[in-house]
C-alpha cells in the first residue's frame, strides 16, 4: 500500500547548517530519505511520511513551516537534528507554527562504530547534542511537543511514533468536525453543558442546535430502497432476536433520516435527547449504535462534548480493530473483593466493542414516552481499556482518563436487554470513583479498547488541556494537591 497516496501525512524536516559543508548535508539528506523510505515501506502506521529537506537557514526554516501550517494534508511535523541546527535559527518557524510537531532524538547509525570512528565521523553524527540545542529552543517558546528519544527502527520507537501519528491525526479530524444537536441538554443537568466558543476555539469543533422538525423531515422522506438497504446491513451484521421486524424497520428508516440530514450539512458527530422526540416514533437506539460503529459520534442528552470525543477517537483508532464507544457508568456491583462497575446505557452502546456478535432486540424502554425501540443487545468484550470524559470547568477543560480492565459479567442478566459492559476500574473501585468525583468527571465517557492513556495524554497537551490520569499508582491527596496546582497554574496562564 502507498501511503503517500493516502491522507494525511506528515512531513519529515532534518536540521543542520551551512558549517559543515556541501559534502556533509548531502550525506545527511542520503540519510534521511532512506529514513523516511524505511517508515513508510516496514511499518503499518495511519499514514505516510514525506521527507521535506534539510534546512540550514532561518528563512527555509520559516518558509518550511508556514507551509506546513497551510497545507491540508500536513497532519504535522517530525523534526530531527542530524547534526548541530543553530536554535535561533528556528525562533521564527516555531514562533508561528500551529500543528502538532514532534522532536525526535535519535541517530542514523545505531552503534558506535569502534574501530573507524574519526572525527569526520563525529561532525557528520551530531544528535546526541544538534538534538538538545534544538530542545532548548521548543523550551523556551514554551511549545506543546512530543519528544521522542532512541533508534529509528526500534519497535518501542516506532510504536511511540504511530502514538503521535494516531493522536495528530485526531487533532486533525477536529479542526473540521461538526457536531448537530437534536434538542438540547437534557433538562437541568450540569455535566454536559459547556462553553462551545471555546470548544471551537481549542479543538475547531463547531456545535450547533438543529430543530427536531428538521431531522423528521428527512427521516419521513427516507426511500424505501435506501431502508432495504440498511436493513440488509443489519441482517449482515447481527442477529434478529425479534419478530417486530416493523419496529426494526423504523430504526432503519430513523438511520437513513439521520445519514441523509447529517451528510447534507457534513457533520460526523450528533446529539439527541429522550426529552425532544416530538415527530419520532422511536427513541434511536440500534440506529445510533450502527452509525456509530461507522464512524459518526455520538451523546446523548444533549452531550455534545462526548458526542465530538468519540468520533476524534474513533478516526485516532482506526485501523487497530479494536473498539471504541459512548459509555455511561450505571451501576455498582460492591461485593467485598470484586468490586465493579456495570456500563451501559437505555440503547446507545458502539457494537465495536462488543465480545460476540451482537443481537437486535425490541423492548419497552420506560424512558421517553414512545414505541418499544429496537436496539442491539451484547456483552462487552475483556481487555485493557480507558475511560476519557471531557469536562468545562469554567475557563478550560479538563480530559479525565481512568485505566481500567474489562471483564467477564460474574453472572448473567437475563432481564437487562441493552448493550453493556462490566469493569475493574484502576486501582480499585473505590479509589477511582472518588478521585473521578473529586475530579468532576461526568457520568458519560469514551471507553477505548484500542486507545490508552498515552494517546490521550498526548491529545491534552497538544491541545492545551488539563489532563487528570487515574491509573493504579492513584492516590486521593496526591490528586487534591495536582488538582490545587492545576489551578493555580491555569488562572496564572502557566499551563504547559
């Protein structure tokens, strides 16, 4: 496969300077192509990578980078300093540079070679210290960058490396994601509000509210060949465990409306709210579910904020095939010992994470005053996975992440006929839910099987977020005191 071919990419810039002659930089551009060759024939990363030259000036610098911040397909900028590249040289490209920009550290050789080393060896060889001047410089202008030290072909390198690659490409999918609401925030509920400006401003994702009215009128116009059509999906992807095929039917009438409104005015993520179905016969469930398997975001209750998150890292995670869903923590199960939540939510769970097939059921939901909706029904799948919730704490946001093992329900529930999955959060139950609280997480998150702290880590400090990590090493006072830090190094606009 041609990555090149593919979108986005990103592009591979080599610093060094004039000193060392013509000779010098030609064998670092050598060098560097066979680099950039070696990426994007040996690996599977989400994208290619383009080598773009090695640059010795201020003003090829400059120029390079205005380029990349103009050009749509660059999703970033990995940058190495094959030898020593004056810092100042790059204050006016950085100063202005906007996209996400990773500083590898690292060699084209990997060992010393100890029987002809000489000093024409050691001025061609010069990350060990070009690296570190160029350090200094992302330092002091206070840039958000991932730095990346060791050999360019080790697997723990290149696996750091796809990191970025997936978290810049999520970057990326924001700049032009929008969000429609269906209805508005569930009535009297903090969480899910926010400040959508500063949404736009921070990520690029537009949200806007759109009347019930206008969804209906696509969904009563929906054509009978474009329903077959999806119900030929759903026969091709679940099981039917229900004879109300006509209650099935309307979720993929409902599914067509919601494609056709939401292609139209090119959004990729959507809100609803059980408290807004006026026009609706059905709550969507297994219409939400398959979009959302797709690709679209989705939150309900009008929680636009998860609703953009989920569909930032679905495109971060494609291509892993492992899965990624709204989730809503429900229940507890507090037996001495074996402590667990129980995730689920009325209807709207991802099948990507599913263990098995998952089935299509009808049921009466006893939530929103309308016909028995048909849904998928499954158990999630085992494994390591996180949790994200994004909160407005007034000022910024803030990105909650717990670690978390997904297991196996200790029993089944024949009597609970929605999607769901159960968890051992980190490090215990206990300790999770009462940093979670403390941190003002909301009751609606992303859970990644495919994702992990690190992606998202990444994602806050490119973006310029607040990032709280749950994981095992949690401990209550340590957070009080972070969390005191955080805002005292927000209000003063000190935030990395």
């Amino acid at each position: 496969m041609n990555k090149l071919s593919q979108q986005p990419v990103f592009w591979f810039i080599v610093g060094s300077q004039h000193l060392y002659g013509e000779e010098t930089i030609k064998q670092v551009e050598v060098h560097a192509r066979e680099m950039a060759l070696y990426w994007n024939n040996e690996t599977n990363w989400p994208a290619g990578v383009v080598y773009k030259g090695v640059v010795v000036s201020s003003d090829q610098i400059k120029k390079l980078l205005s380029e990349a911040n103009h050009d749509p397909s660059c999703a970033g900028v990995i940058s190495w300093m094959h030898t020593f590249s004056p810092s100042k040289m790059w204050i006016a490209g950085l100063r202005d540079y906007k996209k996400p920009y990773l500083h590898l550290n690292t060699q084209f050789n990997r060992d010393i070679p100890w029987n002809e080393i000489d000093m024409d060896f050691m001025n061609l060889n010069q990350s060990a210290h070009g690296d570190r001047e160029h350090g200094f410089i992302g330092a002091r202008l206070r840039m958000p960058r991932k730095i990346i030290a060791g050999y360019w072909k080790d697997a723990a390198v290149l696996d750091r490396m796809e990191a970025f690659m997936r978290v810049a490409i999520g970057i990326r999918v924001g700049q032009t994601l929008r969000c429609a609401r269906f209805g508005d925030n569930m009535r009297d509920v903090a969480v899910t509000e926010g400040d959508k400006v500063e949404a736009e401003r921070v990520f690029g994702w537009s949200v806007n509210y759109y009347p019930l009215g206008d969804l209906v009128s696509f969904v009563e116009g929906a054509a009978d060949g474009d329903i077959n059509a999806i119900m030929d999906q759903y026969h091709q992807r679940y099981d039917f465990k229900t004879d109300d095929l006509d209650a099935v039917r309307y979720q993929a009438k409902l599914e067509c409306g919601l494609r056709g409104f939401l292609d139209q005015g090119g959004f990729q993520a959507f809100t609803s709210t059980f408290e807004d179905l006026h026009g609706l016969e059905q709550l969507e469930g297994l219409a939400a579910q398959n979009m959302m398997l797709d690709g679209y975001g989705y939150g309900a209750e009008g929680d636009w904020k998860t609703a953009c998150l989920t569909h930032v890292m679905k495109k971060m995670a494609e291509g892993l095939n492992k899965g990624t869903s709204f989730m809503e923590d429900y229940t507890y199960h507090l037996e001495p010992g074996h402590e667990l939540v129980l995730g689920a939510h009325m209807l709207e769970v991802c099948p990507s994470i599913a263990a098995g097939r998952p089935a299509i059921e009808v049921h009466q939901l006893g939530i929103g005053n309308r016909k028995p909706p048909a849904r998928l029904v499954f158990e999630g799948a085992s494994g390591p996975a996180v949790l994200a919730s994004l909160v407005d704490m007034g000022g910024r946001m803030r990105l909650i992440v717990n670690d978390c093992e997904a297991v196996t329900p200790l029993q089944q529930m024949p009597k609970l006929p929605v999607a769901r999955v159960m968890w051992k959060p980190e490090p215990n139950l206990q300790t999770s839910a009462e940093a979670w609280i403390l941190c003002g997480g909301a009751h609606h998150t992303v859970m990644s099987y495919a994702l992990n702290s690190t992606h998202l880590r990444d994602f806050a400090e490119m973006t310029g977020l607040e990032f709280i990590h749950i994981n095992q090493d949690a401990d209550i006072q340590a957070l009080k005191k972070e969390l005191l830090w955080n805002e005292l190094a927000f209000k003063l606009n000190m935030q990395p």
